[in-house]
C-alpha cells in the first residue's frame, strides 16, 4: 500500500510538472499581461497631456479675450460711453464663455507715468490664494500708459496626479494675461 502512494504521488508530480511547463511556455495571454503591466502608466500620461493641452488651450483664449477687451480702452471707447470694469469683464467673459467660468475671472487695470514704473508683486498671498483686495480698475484717459492684467482660477481635473501643474492650494492653477500700452490721442480731434 506504501508503494501505492508513492507511486500516485509521483503520477501526480509529473503531471502538475507538465502542467507548470505548460503554462510557462504558452504565450495566449502574454500581450493581455504585459498591457495591464503598463495600462495605468500609460493612461495617466496620456491624461497629463490632455490636461495640459486644455491650460494651454483656455490660457490662448483668455489672452486673446484680453486683448480684444483691451482694445476698447487703448482707443477709448470705453472712457467715452463711460464704461468701468463691469462692462470690461462682461466683454473678457463674451470671448472666454466656451472654457471659462467668469465668476473665477479677476481684473486689475492701472495707469502709469511710464512704462518702467509698471512693476507688481506677484498677486498671491502667502496661503498661495489669489489676493485680488488690491485691484483696482482705472483706464486712465488719452497718451495714459495702461497695464490691463486678468487672472483666471483653473480648476485642474486629475486631482493630485499630476502635482507639478498645480501653482495655487487646492488642485487649481492660476492662469494669468496682461497687456501693457499707452492710450491712443482719442480726445484731439
């Protein structure tokens, strides 16, 4: 009976050996393994560059917004229909409506004696938020030099994976435009 068992152990042996050798050389599922190997890298580079494409993307239109929006003070239609900065965002928000939410939209528009004297300190506080309490909206009259700046607080989609774009607290990037000119003659006829 001893050798009975013996000799059923080594039936068995041998056959979970050549289900072992089987199963290594069968390559079925190999490319199926190898995918979900590199799936999540891949996925999460793939959506990096979709991510950053739509920064990208939303900052070219809220720089060009600005610049059309711009214009009106730079000529000074704006000055003469006696339009402020409600008028200036709702023109900002016509142009960014498709990307932007306007409710996160900030202006600062500012006259200057000359273009070296238009210098900032960066407009985020120490906690890393937006601190737009200093904003003002002057867009001055005719040959005033005029910096129109405009911040936008993105909201980043892939929540902490992709660390390296957010530059405010709270996942979110802070996308900013400006344009700086002097006012064009429009009160000399």
């Amino acid at each position: 009976m001893n050798m009975f068992r013996l000799h059923l152990t080594d039936a068995m042996r041998a056959r979970v050996s050549a289900r072992a050798r089987a199963f290594v050389g069968d390559r079925k599922g190999a490319t199926a393994v190898e995918f979900a190997l590199i799936a999540a890298p891949f996925f999460l580079l793939i959506f990096a560059i979709l991510e950053i494409a739509l920064i990208f993307f939303a900052s070219a239109i809220i720089e060009n917004a600005v610049s059309m929006a711009a214009r009106d003070i730079r000529t000074g239609q704006m000055q003469n229909a006696g339009q402020g900065e409600v008028e200036f965002r709702a023109a900002v928000c016509e142009q960014i409506r498709t990307v932007a939410d306007c409710g996160r939209l900030s202006v600062d528009v500012r006259t200057f004696e000359n273009f070296g004297s238009a210098q900032f300190d960066p407009p985020v506080g120490a906690d890393g938020e937006l601190d737009d309490g200093g904003f003002t909206f002057d867009p001055g009259q005719a040959q005033d030099i005029v910096v129109v700046r405009v911040f936008y607080d993105w909201p980043l989609l892939g929540p902490g994976m992709i660390n390296g774009l957010a530059n405010m607290p709270g996942n979110r990037r802070l996308i900013s435009a400006a344009t700086a000119f002097r006012n064009e003659p429009y009160n000399e006829d």
